[in-house]
C-alpha cells in the first residue's frame, strides 16, 4: 500500500486505479463484443443444422414410406398369386412362417388396391400343364395335385435346406 501524505495525492492514486478498472472493464467488454459475436453466429449455424436435419429426416420418412408401400404392394401380389393358383390361407402361411392374419391382411391390401391376379394367376396350379397336354386333360385331377405337391416340396426345399 502507498503511504498518502496528501488529498491531492490521494485522488491521483484513485483516478488512477479507476482508470486502471475502466481500462480493464473497457477490454473485457472489447473481448465480450467478440465472444458474443461468434457465440450468434454459432448459435445460427446450429439452427441451420436443426432445420437441415428436420428437412432431411422429413425427405428419408417419406422415402421410407414410400418404400414401405412398395414392398407391401410386392408382397400384397405375390400372396395373390399363390391364392389364385388354389393354395389355402393356411398354407401359404405356413410356408411363409407367418400369421393367417398377415396372409389375409396382404390380400385385404391386394384387393383394396384394386390389383387382379394375373391371367396364369387365376388358373390353378397344374392348370396350365392340362391345357398344354390335352391327353392329360382326360386323366382326371390327379395330374392338377401332383404339380402343387412339387411347388410345396420346393418351396419348403428353398426355406429349408435338406443338403
């Protein structure tokens, strides 16, 4: 501490620890200008990366979407054409290893979108094999089971390897 003798020398050593402080608040203010002014600009470019986020998710939902749509509409078709060549709900639900529920949900869908099955779809299976053949059309029904006996058989073969 500085020994004062005077007011006058008292008022100069205060003038000069305030100026001292003004000099140092003047520069923390100086600092804080700048700090503040990258913290705004920060604090805008984050907001730009939320909406740019918000915009891209909104882009990847409505392509999930779509692609949800897309893949029921496969599924919805295949399981119509597996009805329309005469297999059961039951048994493409078993070999699909999924509910009857689904089975009948994609054919609920399948309907709904107006889809028919195609024309070889219609016909049950083995069908197209007696129109080709017309001394099988003569043998009764037994040719019609014995090709969906070999679709079964090869589809469970494909799901379930033997070896």
């Amino acid at each position: 501490m500085v020994n004062i003798q005077s007011k006058s020398q008292a008022r100069r050593v205060v003038r000069e620890a305030q100026a001292e402080a003004n000099e140092q608040r003047a520069q923390r203010d100086r600092d804080n200008v700048d700090y503040m002014a990258a913290f705004l600009v920060a604090r805008t470019r984050l907001a730009g990366v939320d909406e740019c986020q918000a915009e891209r998710v909104s882009q990847i939902g409505l392509e999930a979407d779509r692609r949800r749509d897309e893949h029921r509409s496969e599924c919805a078709a295949a399981v119509q054409r597996i009805r329309g060549r005469g297999e059961s709900v039951g048994t493409i639900a078993a070999l699909a290893n999924v509910s009857e529920g689904e089975v009948r949900a994609f054919l609920k869908a399948a309907r709904a979108r107006g889809a028919a099955p195609p024309d070889d779809a219609a016909q049950p299976l083995g069908a197209e094999a007696v129109q080709h053949n017309g001394s099988q059309a003569s043998a009764g029904a037994a040719p019609l089971e014995a090709p969906r006996a070999n679709w079964t058989r090869q589809v469970l073969q494909l799901r379930w390897p033997t070896g």
